[in-house]
C-alpha cells in the first residue's frame, strides 16, 4: 500500500517505521531536512 505522511516526529517516524517493516511504500513529509535524512534509503 502506498502511504503519505505529514510530520517526522515521534508519532509520523514511529508510524512509518512500523508501516515499512510491514512491506508498505510509505513517503514522509516534513519540513526539517535534518529528520528526513535519517528515514531516507542509501
């Protein structure tokens, strides 16, 4: 399944961590660059 979500905090980050372990296609948005790098695939 393909999900968006708005907010890499605690609750956006802990959600798309477990939606990816779970084999979704999961896209997070955010505004701090920073938060982002950290989720983001190498």
């Amino acid at each position: 399944m393909k999900i968006i979500i708005i907010g890499a905090g605690q609750v956006g980050s802990a959600l798309s961590t477990n939606l990816v372990r779970e084999g979704n296609d999961v896209t997070l948005i955010d505004t701090r660059q920073d938060l982002l790098e950290k989720f983001q695939k190498n």
